[in-house]
C-alpha cells in the first residue's frame, strides 16, 4: 500500500526482525499479503538471513548432540 496513510517500514528493520527469528513469520506473510515477493535485492537478503539462520541452528543441535552424547 505504498502511497497510501500507512507508514512504510523500512527494509532494513523487515531483514532485522527475520534476522532475529521472525524469518517464519515473514514467510508466511510474504506469502498471504503478497508483500515483499517481487524485489530481487530483498528477496536475496531475505533468503541469506534464511540460511545464516538454518546454519546456525544446525551448529547448535551438533553442539547440543555431541555434547550430551560424551564426544
């Protein structure tokens, strides 16, 4: 709704926030307000901030498992 009375967030707190966990929540709203979809630059940040996020995790669940498995 650009253009219209609704203040337009910016996008560098949108990648912020999904960076900070909320990428799911951004995905399902992408996917429903259709907003966010087009934009090639965003869109790559977006996914990057996906990944960074899925790496990590998965650094944590190894940590966790070895961890609790005497390795």
């Amino acid at each position: 709704m650009a253009g219209g009375t609704w203040t337009r967030v910016p996008e560098r707190v949108l990648l912020l926030l999904a960076l900070l966990g909320g990428s799911p929540a951004a995905i399902l709203s992408s996917r429903l307000f259709r907003h966010k979809t087009v934009k090639p630059s965003f869109r790559r940040m977006f996914w990057i901030v996906v990944l960074v996020q899925v790496a990590a995790a998965g650094g944590v669940a190894w940590w966790w498992w070895r961890r609790s498995h005497g390795a």
